[in-house]
C-alpha cells in the first residue's frame, strides 16, 4: 500500500516515519483558505482535508493519502504563522497576556482508496498549553533562533521555546503538527506493524 504524506513540514514527516518506515512526500498545491464562518475546529480539519484530496485527486492506485493542518488559537483569535519578526513579537505577547493559555488545534484528513474504494477519515486534536511569563528579552532571543517564522503561533515546543511552556493538556504529537495516535488508529489495517 502506497503511503503519501501531504506536507512538507520536517515534523509530520520525522512523526509518521514513527509509525510508517516507508512513504512518499507530495505537497499539496492547493491554496489554503480559512473559512471564518466556520467553528475553529472545521477549520482546521477543512485545510487538512483539501491538502490530503489535492494531492490524491494527483495520485492513483491503492493509497493511503495523509493531510494535516496545525492552528494556534486564544479566546476565539487564530495565530497563523508569523508575517515577519514584529509580527511574531506581537503573536508571542499576546499569548502571553492574561491567563498564558491557549489552545493547538490540529486537523487530520486520511484518504485511503483499497481496489477502487475510497475511504475517507476527517478529525481534529486540540492541546491545551499553559505559557510561563517571558521578557521582552527572552521574546528577542528566541526569535533569534529563526525558529519562529515557520510555525503557527510564532513557536514550537519542540526546539528552544520549550522552556516557557509550563505544561500541556492533551497529545504532543498533535502539538508537533500530526496527531499519531490518530493516524496509527485509521492505517494500521493496511500496514505492517
């Protein structure tokens, strides 16, 4: 069974070889929109599910497609990925403000076609992450790193950012960007484990 991720984001890619030695990277070229009208949670699972059908409408065969969307979210506002460093600052501040909460969600699209019949699989995980207070200094430093640029929110937990997180409610997969739990559960079936 063929296995084709969707993304090229390093993390998806370094999770799901977890779960899957093999499979092939095609990225989706279908612009991604936000529908507002739409709760957060369709969102995000909205954008998962186009990247996972662009790429297999592009494929064919016995497949197992993947498509991930990852979102940060606080009091109802989506953090995108950052326009540039002031942006970023901005972002990190704001997340910070208050109660230093907010919320990962990450939407999950499997499309999997076994002898010419299609199964499809749309979700979402939403993490809770608790922020520690960070100086205006420490927001420089970090954004130094260059790591922030690239990711919803403005950080990721897993580099140098890591130490201003206090806790988190839910899966770290699906804070990385691709809930394996999820996906082990969907294509465990077609794969040897």
């Amino acid at each position: 069974m063929r296995i084709i991720l969707a993304s090229q984001s390093p993390r998806r890619k370094e999770l799901l070889s977890i779960i899957v030695p093999k499979f092939e990277i095609i990225v989706s070229n279908q612009e991604e929109r936000l529908n507002e009208k739409l709760p957060v949670e369709e969102q995000v699972t909205e954008i998962a599910y186009i990247k996972a059908k662009n790429v297999y409408d592009r494929t064919k065969g016995d497949r197992i497609v993947i498509g991930s969307d990852t979102i940060v979210t606080k009091n109802g506002k989506i953090y995108g990925k950052p326009k540039d460093r002031k942006h970023a600052t901005e972002m990190i501040k704001e997340l910070i403000t208050g109660d230093k909460t907010h919320e990962i969600i990450t939407g999950l699209s499997i499309l999997i076609e076994k002898d010419g019949q299609l199964k499809e699989y749309k979700t979402y995980d939403t993490i809770k992450v608790y922020l520690k207070d960070i100086s205006n200094e420490e927001i420089e430093k970090w954004l130094d790193t260059g790591n922030a640029m690239d990711k919803a929110g403005a950080y990721g937990m897993q580099n140098e950012f890591c130490v201003f997180i206090e806790k988190i409610e839910g899966n770290y997969t699906s804070a990385l960007g691709l809930p394996t739990h999820k996906v082990y559960d969907k294509i465990k079936e077609y794969i040897d484990t």
